[in-house]
C-alpha cells in the first residue's frame, strides 16, 4: 500500500514539475511564496556541551542545551518538511531560555552559541534555499539589560519591578530600537525579523522600522503575531488563530473561516505563547495525529502564508509555555511527518496553491470544497474533516470539459458520470488534493511497451526451460 501510494505520489509529483516548472525557492520575493516553521533555540536539539552552562532539562524554566549548531544538525528535517522560512526566536544575550529576557543586544547568547556560529547557521540554511527570520522583542527585557543601569536612558525607562519596561512612544527609545534591529540585520544577512512585545508602540513607529529593515535587503520580511495596523508583511489574528483552531480541534465543528481567509493572512493553529493546538484536541477526546494532519493539511492549501511552531509534528502538548516548550523529540512515528512533507511539497511547486485564485464550493459544519486556479494548474481540495462519508459531484462548469481529477493521496482517477458531473466520495477525516488535467485516452505507447515486457518475460521463461530441459538430458547422458 506504502508502495502504491509513493509510485501514485512519485508520478503526480513529476506531472507538477512539468506542468508548472516551478521552485518555491526561484520564486519571486512574496511572502506568499513562503512557509514559517517556528522554533526556540534552546528547546531544538543539544549539538554540543561546550556551551552548556547551569543547563537543567528537569527545570522547565532552566536552559535545555539547544544551540545554533544543534539547529544545523537538524536542518535537513525542517527542509525535508517543506517549510522555506526558518524562524528561531530571540538570539541576544538573556536570562531566559525563551530570549525575551534581553540583557544585552550586542553579544549573542552565548548558550546558543558564538556569532560564527550563528552566521554559519544562516550560511547554511541559505544553503538549503531557505531563509531564517529572528525575533525582536521591542519591549519587557531583563531588569539587568545595559540600559538600565545606563544614566542617560534613565529617561527611557517606564518600570524596572521584574521586567525592563520602555516607554515606546519616546522618540530617543524608537532610534535606538530600529538602529539596534538596523545594525544586527545589516552584519547578519537574515531574511526576516519577527516583532513582538509592540503593545504600545505606535504604528507610526512601527513602519519606520519596517521601512528601514526593508531598506537593507531583499526580501527582509517583517511579521508579528500581535495584532497591528501597522504595514506588516502578514495579517495576523487572534480570532482567526482561535477559529482554525477549534474548527479542527474535533469533527463536525463550525468551518466557516475557511471561506473567510485572504491571501495576506497568515494561518496558524497555535503558537509559542499559546495552547498548543494538541491540548485543545486532547480535550475533545480525539487522536491529536488525526487532528493535526486535517488541520496542516488544509492551511497548506488555503490562501495566505502557512505558519507552524516546532513539534506541531510530533504532536507536541502543552497549555503553558513551561508544558509547550519541550525539547524536540526526533524519535517519533513518521506517519504525520511523511504526511506534512507531501502535501507541502504540492505546495511548493504549486502556484496555484500557493498564491493563485479560490472558489470555495461547499463549507459546511467541517466538510469544505474549494478549487485553487491559476493559468497553468487547477486543484479541487476536498477538506472532510465529519465523522462520515461524505460524496459530492461537480459539473463540468466547475471542473471543465473532458476533465480527469485524480486523487493525490487517498482517491483514484475520476472521469464523468452518464450525466456529465464529477462525482468525488472522500471518508472521513481526510484532507484530498486533486489534481485537473486534460482528459488521457488509452496510452498506445504504454500499452505496446507493457506487451513487449511481457512477450519478453514469457521468452525469458522457455528460455530457462529449455535450457533445464537439456541439462537433465545431458546428465542423463553422462549417467548412461
């Protein structure tokens, strides 16, 4: 069956290369071209001990060990997985493993590693044709930062009870944070910077730093998983996070954010501040694997810019960061890994996936139709996230004239019924993408190449016979 399913997968996959002679990585620089996975340093995997200072894996608060270089070790499993955007977190000096307790903006965590180390981290995820996005907090850093014992930023500083609390509406506090994020974008060739802690920072502030990233290279893309009106490169909320979430948490539930998402939005189920997607599933008495694969397998195919946090495909758990944040286990069941590696795979060298038009067909209550179009390619994508069965038949209108869909992963060819539609069953909790082409005839070719195959087969074996036939006899011979 495994067999099957890669020769049928191998094929349409070599049809996409032909059809649309597209690399997500030659792609042109949009943002909608790309896919976020999301991770922290410390929490990915440990390379090495030499910067394994008081690391304690049974304090969930304490640093693990993960380092710059355990992220290059690992670097062919997130490419493997399809994503083109490696996004890792907070990098500079910190009290804490998460690296939002800033200390100093001018060294590096020396937990995760040196500067060549980090440099060669982003050498070698170009390498991989990917790009790698850190996090800038703009607020809340450590009550020891620099600045803080600094006379001339007194007049910066909100608070220091617990946290570093800035006044963002300062006009000397906005210089030092954008010519900060400026000098580190400029000596490091990153590709991205993730804002956050921006509550308070007005919007105006917040686009002259995004104006000046983008003025040091292209692409330099700027996102945040904070609500904004600033010009951010994604559209990020919090209720549709909360709605793809608890449309597939279970089966049967509401799914009408389906119908609502655009191509600038940016899709997630959780994230690393939040419930992971697995506790919320958890509670609903269902197989997470399950829940995850329906969930994944259609935000890679929506409009909009995927996004996923790190051991999303282990089905990671966790309600508070301490729970979420585990160290990544790479022992686990492939099944949900092979499935996430698939159907981003489609998504990459799919324009039509990726940033072409969508028809939602049907929406209802978990069940979602809807075709992805562009000049080159259509697909249908069946999302039938129910507890049953579910069959639906499209007419010619929809798909077009002498037409064949065929299933790329569950489903076999479909070609018309008597009255001319597509009649499309899909089981349960199944995400289906099918691939339109033109309708084939009996291949000739093929069929002549498989006859001589087996004419040759057939002559290969009275060959062999023949030859034992004379062997008896020339034994027999010799016996006499």
């Amino acid at each position: 069956m495994k067999f099957k399913k890669w020769l049928v997968c191998s094929v349409l996959f070599s049809s996409l290369w032909m059809t649309t002679a597209f690399s997500a990585q030659a792609a042109d620089s949009s943002i909608q071209n790309e896919s976020i996975y999301d991770l922290y340093v410390d929490r990915y995997f440990n390379s090495t001990v030499a910067n394994d200072y008081n690391v304690n894996t049974k304090d969930h608060l304490a640093f693990a060990g993960g380092d710059f270089k355990g992220i290059m070790d690992k670097m062919d499993h997130i490419r493997d997985l399809g994503f083109s955007i490696l996004s890792i977190g907070p990098v500079f000096s910190t009290e804490s493993y998460d690296g939002k307790a800033i200390l100093d903006f001018n060294e590096i965590e020396k937990h995760f590693g040196t500067a060549d180390e980090l440099e060669a981290l982003i050498e070698k995820t170009h390498n991989q044709k990917m790009k790698l996005m850190i996090e800038f907090p703009l607020n809340n850093y450590s009550a020891q930062h620099t600045w803080a014992s600094e006379e001339d930023k007194q007049d910066w500083i909100i608070s220091k009870d617990g946290v570093l609390q800035l006044d963002l509406e300062n006009p000397e506090v906005q210089t030092e944070l954008i010519d900060t994020i400026v000098a580190f974008a400029t000596k490091y060739k990153i590709d991205g910077v993730k804002l956050s802690e921006i509550e308070g920072a007005p919007t105006e502030f917040i686009n002259e730093m995004i104006t000046a990233l983008k003025e040091v290279r292209n692409p330099m893309y700027v996102i945040a998983l904070e609500e904004s009106d600033a010009n951010f490169d994604v559209n990020y909320s919090e209720q549709r996070m909360v709605a793809l979430r608890d449309a597939f948490k279970n089966t049967d539930y509401p799914s009408d954010v389906i119908s609502s998402v655009e191509s600038n939005d940016l899709l997630l189920i959780d994230n690393l501040v939040s419930e992971r997607f697995t506790y919320h599933s958890a509670l609903e008495n269902m197989f997470p694997p399950t829940r995850i694969r329906a969930a994944i397998g259609t935000l890679l195919t929506l409009p909009g810019v995927p996004y996923m946090t790190y051991g999303t495909e282990i089905a990671m758990n966790g309600q508070v960061p301490e729970e979420s944040h585990q160290i990544m286990n790479f022992r686990v069941d492939e099944e949900l890994i092979e499935y996430i590696q698939d159907v981003n795979s489609i998504r990459n060298k799919s324009d039509a996936l990726r940033s072409g038009d969508i028809e939602v067909l049907k929406n209802e209550n978990g069940y979602a139709v809807y075709k992805r179009e562009s000049e080159e390619e259509t697909f249908i994508i069946v999302v039938n996230n129910t507890s049953a069965t579910q069959r639906i038949d499209l007419s010619s209108e929809v798909v077009g004239e002498d037409k064949e869909v065929r299933g790329i992963f569950e489903s076999d060819l479909i070609r018309t019924t008597d009255d001319g539609s597509y009649r499309i069953v899909i089981d349960r909790e199944i995400v289906e993408v099918f691939q339109v082409t033109d309708r084939k005839g009996l291949n000739t070719a093929y069929i002549i190449a498989m006859g001589i195959s087996y004419l040759l087969f057939i002559l290969f074996l009275v060959i062999v016979w023949k030859k034992g036939k004379q062997r008896r006899r020339d034994d027999e011979n010799k016996a006499k």
